[in-house]
C-alpha cells in the first residue's frame, strides 16, 4: 500500500517510444488525502493517494462500469488526460512517460516506482531526465489537475 516513486520533469523525447497507454481520470476530492477514478485504456480504476514526496500511502481497487460510471459522472473540472510510454531502463526500472493533453497540452513527467527506497536512493536517472520534482507537491497529478502547471 506504500508507493515509491520518483518524478522528473523531462529534458527530452526518447526516440522511439513505445504505442502509449491513453489515460483519462477525475478527482473527487484532491485535499488532503487525493482520491481518483481512471480510464486506462479499458481498465476502470479507483484510487485514494495519502502523504507526499518520495513515499505515499496508495490504495487502488478495479471498478465496474457502474461504479466507475456513477463516479465520472459527478461535477468536477479537474481532469486529466494524458498518454502514458512505458520505457524499459534496464536493471529492473521502467519509465512511465506521461504526455499531458487537454489543458497541459505539451507537458511532460517521467516518473519511476522502486520497491523500497533503497533502490530509490541508488536509480541514477537517464541523461533524457530533467530536474527532480518528486518532493515539489506542485508537480502531483491532483495538483495539477487543480492549479494547473506551475510557472
């Protein structure tokens, strides 16, 4: 129930990138704890994220077209769009390249989970990597789909 991610904003486009993985998601609630439902692809996905930086409690459970219906279907402006490229790093890590669409049209973060933050502390990331943003909570999907990107 503990994710353990790093976030990087993006340098460059990796030639070659894998068919992406189009993701759609609203959020409920954003503050203090995110709570969210996703389209990935075909996958209906409710998901609560808890906490902040490098290592956040994280519970997601599949939906029925139902549930996930009655809940995309509540009022909120704060949506997401975005097409996902998992790139393979080598030595165990994948990238999770996400294109934002929409009103992020042209962003990009790159992020990585580890399995503890051993292996977090060690990831040297790829030259195509930008600067850090895994403690900047500006840089969150919730945050964005609220406040937009940052300035």
């Amino acid at each position: 129930m503990i994710e353990i991610e790093r976030r990087f904003l993006v340098e460059r486009v990796p030639d070659d990138l894998p068919t992406p993985v189009r993701i759609e998601q609203a959020y409920l609630v954003t503050e203090p704890v995110s709570v969210r439902v996703r389209r990935k692809d075909s996958a209906l996905i409710l998901t609560i994220k808890a906490g902040s930086g490098l290592a956040r409690t994280e519970i997601e459970r599949d939906l029925t077209d139902e549930e996930f219906d009655a809940l995309w279907q509540q009022p909120t402006e704060l949506r997401i769009e975005k097409r996902r490229h998992e790139l393979d790093l080598g030595n165990g890590h994948t990238a999770e390249l996400d294109l934002f669409d929409g009103d992020l049209s042209g962003r990009m973060i790159v992020e990585v989970e580890f399995p503890d933050t051993d292996a977090a502390a060690r990831f040297d990331p790829p030259d195509w990597f930008g600067t850090e943003v895994t403690d900047d909570g500006r840089y969150t999907n919730a945050a964005l789909a609220r406040h937009g990107w940052p300035d």
